[in-house]
C-alpha cells in the first residue's frame, strides 16, 4: 500500500544536524586513517629500499659500529604504527602493514625487472667513467644497487611482518592491561620487543641464512641497529603526545575518545 508523503513523519532539523555532523565525523577519521598509513607506507617502503647500504656510525656521528640505511627513518615508521594503533586500533594496524608487504613485493618485483632490461649503448658510454676518469660500468652499478637479491626481500618481509604483528599485538596488550593509561608505556614498550626481533630476523635471514656474513656480523650490525632503535623510540615519545593534541584539535575531544574506546575495544572503525 502506498503511503501518502502527508503521513510521512517530517524531518527533525535536529536530525539532520546530527546525521550532518555524524557523516563529516567520518570522513575526517577516513581522512586521518589515509594520512597515517601514507605516511607509514612510504616510509616503510623506502626502509626497505635503501636498506641494502651499510654506512659507518663512526664516519657519520662518531659512533662505534655500522647501520642499515633504512634505520635511519625506520623509526617513522614505529611511531605512526603506534599512532594508527592508538586510534585505530589492532585490526587498522595490520590492514595497513599487510598492504604495505604486498607492495613491497611488487615494488622489489618492478626494480628486478628493470635490472634486466638491456642498456641503451649511449648511456653506458656516456658514463663510462667516474668523476675520477676511473673505468665505471653504470648499468652493473644500478644492477648491484637495485638486484637486492631473494635474501634481503626474503629477510626483509619476514622481519617486517613479524615485527608488525609483534608490535600491535604487545600494543593492544599494554594498553589493555593499563586501563588506557600511560601512553609512553604502550607505545615504547611495544616498540622495544617488536624492533628487536626486527632488527635481528631481518640480518639474520637476509645475510646469513642467503649471504655470506659471519654470525659476528650479523649480531655486530643488528644490535647497533636495535640501540638506535632503541634511542630513537624514547627520543621520539613527546611525538606522540604532540599527536594526540593535534588529532584530538582535529576531530574534537568527545569523538577521540570514542575512537579510543572503539581502538581499545578492537572494533574496525
């Protein structure tokens, strides 16, 4: 049967206010959910890249023992995994991380076969020497730079998905078992355990298991990156609090306590 529009009970603007107010609430959330997980995908997939580089801690800083490259903006990356977590909760966390590993694999993928393809005559000749008039073979350079190699891939998302998964799990368990409180607890404790698994699977696989370094290596070059790690994730606690000021400014305070609520309860947002 019809319904005459004349029944139909009429619109309340106090509705329509709300259901305004509600649908703005979340497209700021999809807002801010995108620009953490651009943030942590970029990062995470340039750590990777330029990871196979071992530079000097003492030539750079005056520091005793080597790093990977991709340590140096590796903490970007724990920090906003921490932040994604805080508001997002576990589940927004690892649908980020499970993205970013798939397209790693289709980053390293494109960059192998790229390797592959034949150089143009005129490009090899006109780099045939360095600025030194030394002989240099460019395209056996970007072969060595850029063919990471099955290892280091390998190592590399073993280390991150392990790491990720670590990592929002201790998350969530922390903060469970705090009430909520104490941020800097949840977020450098979580960071501490899961960066050094991360930091030792990623060597140890890479280039022990597919390479030819000494376990002495391996344990020398991973504990310099983990005390970096290290430092760098109590360094970097007041970032998060200046988060939580700008995200709460940004969203309103009643709504961030609610997408904490949700975060905590493990509830996809």
């Amino acid at each position: 049967m019809a319904v005459s529009y004349l029944t139909q009970k009429p619109i309340n603007m106090e509705d329509r206010k709300l259901t305004a107010n509600s649908q703005k609430l979340t497209a700021k959330k999809t807002q801010l959910y995108l620009v953490l997980s651009g943030i942590f995908l970029v990062n995470a997939l340039l750590a990777e890249i330029i990871g196979v580089k071992i530079f000097s801690a003492d030539k750079l800083m005056g520091l005793p023992g080597n790093l990977t490259a991709g340590v140096l903006i590796w903490p970007v990356v724990f920090v906003t995994t921490d932040i994604i977590n805080e508001y997002f909760g576990k589940a927004g966390v690892l649908r980020i991380s499970y993205l970013t590993v798939v397209l790693i694999l289709f980053a390293f993928g494109v960059i192998y076969l790229t390797t592959k393809l034949p150089p143009a005559d005129f490009w090899l000749d006109v780099n045939k020497t360095d600025n030194a008039g030394r002989p240099f073979d460019i395209d056996f350079a970007y072969q060595s730079i850029f063919r990471q190699g099955l290892g280091i891939i390998t190592g590399s998302i073993v280390a991150f998905g392990v790491g990720q998964v670590l990592d929002a799990s201790l998350f969530a368990a922390i903060r469970k078992a705090t009430g909520g409180r104490f941020v800097w607890l949840r977020a450098t404790g979580s960071t501490l355990i899961s960066q050094l698994v991360d930091s030792f699977v990623v060597l140890f696989v890479a280039f022990k298991l597919f390479g030819n370094w000494s376990m002495d290596q391996v344990m020398a070059v991973a504990t310099t990156n983990y005390l970096y790690k290290f430092a760098a994730a109590v360094l970097l606690t007041p970032v998060l609090y200046l988060a939580h000021f700008l995200i709460d400014r940004y969203l309103g305070k009643d709504e961030t306590v609610e997408l904490q609520k949700a975060a905590t309860a493990d509830v996809s947002v």
